[in-house]
C-alpha cells in the first residue's frame, strides 16, 4: 500500500499519510520549520524507540493502535485520541504494544 499524498491548503486524514510496515518503524515529516516540526510515525507491533531525551518539548497525538511510553522512567499506555506532552530534557522511550501510528508536534521556539 502506499502513502496518500496530501496539499497545502486541501483537507487530508493524518493517518492515511504513513503506513505500518513489517518489523519498521517509519517517519513522514509533514512541516519542518526553524522553529518546530510535524512529524507522522507509524510502528510495528514490537518496534521501540530507545530512551533518549529532546531540547525542547514534544507533543504527541496517538492516531491509532497503542504504545506505551515510559516518561521519566514512568509507564504511560497511550491508545487512539489519547495525547501526552513530553517535556524537555526528560527521558523517554517508546515501544508499541500493537502497530500504531502517531502525529509528533515539537515547537523549537
């Protein structure tokens, strides 16, 4: 299957923008600007981002399926709708618990 394509100024659905793919975790920048990003994620059931920690605060949009992301050494299982900031220079990790896609808003300013 491959990934819609969408344009500026035309309504499109966040999760039509990136598939799930086999034993992957794939990214689909949507805006990238000095001064922040948007970015989609989607991830194979099992697939994890090791623990690392981000400059500036996070925002993160669960679009479908569920993952846990653990925040400060804290576990958060997050499923569809569900949103979390992550802040600055905290530590955090992910990891699906089944394929899921996120939307990933970081501001730099």
């Amino acid at each position: 299957m491959t990934d819609a394509t969408y344009e500026k100024g035309v309504p499109f659905r966040l999760e039509e923008l990136v598939t799930v793919q086999e034993k992957a975790v794939v990214s689909r920048t949507i805006v990238d600007r000095p001064t922040g990003n948007a970015t989609l994620f989607s991830f194979d059931k099992g697939q994890a981002l090791s623990e690392h920690t981000a400059p500036y605060d996070a925002l993160v949009h669960v679009l479908s399926g569920r993952v846990e992301i653990r925040l400060g050494g804290v576990p958060h299982t997050l499923e569809p709708g569900d949103a979390l900031v992550m802040p600055a220079d905290v530590p955090h990790a992910l990891k699906a618990l089944e394929p899921f896609k996120m939307f990933l808003v970081m501001i730099r300013s």
